[in-house]
C-alpha cells in the first residue's frame, strides 16, 4: 500500500478520536469529527467505493441529528423537571463557563449549577430549583452517551470497512 494510504488513514484517525473527546467536551463537535474522518477515509483512501452516496447522506443527517440532539435533550431536561427561561440560560451559561474550570467535570458541574441558580432566579424553591438542576444533569448525560455511542459506531464503521471488507 502506497505511502499516501497510510497518511489519509492516520489523519481520519485523528478526527475519529477527536470526535469520541468531542463528545465529552462540548468545546468540540464531536459528532461532525467522527463524520469529517469518515469523509476523509472515503474520498482519499478509495476510488469512491467505501460507501455509497446513500450511505454517506444518511450518516451526514444522523450527525446533524446526533449533534443537535444533545443540546435539546439538555433543555428538554432543564423544561420536563419544570424550568423556565432562566434555568435555560443559566445551563447554557453554565456549560460555557465550565468548559473553563475542569473539563469535562467542570461542564457537567456547571451546567446544574447554572440550571440550580437559573430556577432559583425564576422563583423556584431550593427543591424545585435541585430538581430542575437534576433533569438538566439527565439531559446532559444522555447526549453525551449518544454522542460516544455515535463516535464509536464511526471508528468501528471503518475499522470494519478497512480490514474486515
């Protein structure tokens, strides 16, 4: 195998793993990584018969679903447990400024505080305001579950498709 093979491979790999930190760190998208590797991997290391055009549609719309869910299923938390706009924002806000303090433990940290804090401003007691905080800790960890299950199934995808195919 040529020379070039291996250099495409290795930098696929690199945006593969990128995409499984990325799906820990929101500071990067992990989900359109893993896909980005998978692009690479397919338009030049092959004659364009790695997948086909379906395939490569298809996973393009489950990333965008992939990358989108997360951020939803975080404020569908923060909304089902009772929150209003400022338990919103305060998530929001919070994620941003954890991704400061400790990643990832930081942006989980303070996504519930900034949702505790946000329910608290919106008239909420100290209970509602922890359940609220809660719903957005659920939130977060299953977008972030669906994001490593997502960026595994595009390394193994590949790894499938270069050695096993």
């Amino acid at each position: 195998m040529p020379m070039d093979f291996f250099l495409v491979v290795f930098v696929a790999s690199i945006f593969l793993i990128l995409g499984c930190i990325g799906s820990i760190l929101p500071i990067l998208p992990g989900p359109v990584l893993s896909y980005v590797g998978l692009l690479i991997i397919h338009f030049f290391a092959f004659d364009m018969d790695f997948l086909t055009n379906y395939e490569l549609i298809i996973y393009g719309f489950i990333t965008l679903f992939v990358f989108l869910s997360d951020y939803v299923l975080q404020l569908f938390g923060v909304k089902k447990m009772g929150g209003k706009k400022k338990a919103v924002y305060g998530t929001t806000i919070g994620i941003i400024l954890g991704m400061f303090f400790i990643p990832p433990f930081g942006i989980v940290l303070g996504a519930f505080l900034g949702a505790f804090l946000g329910a608290l401003m919106d008239n909420q007691n100290n209970n509602q305001a922890f359940k609220i905080a809660f719903g957005s800790l659920i939130g977060f960890v299953f977008g972030t579950l669906i994001k490593l299950i997502y960026s595994f199934y595009m390394i193994s995808l590949v790894i499938t498709k270069l050695f096993v195919s």
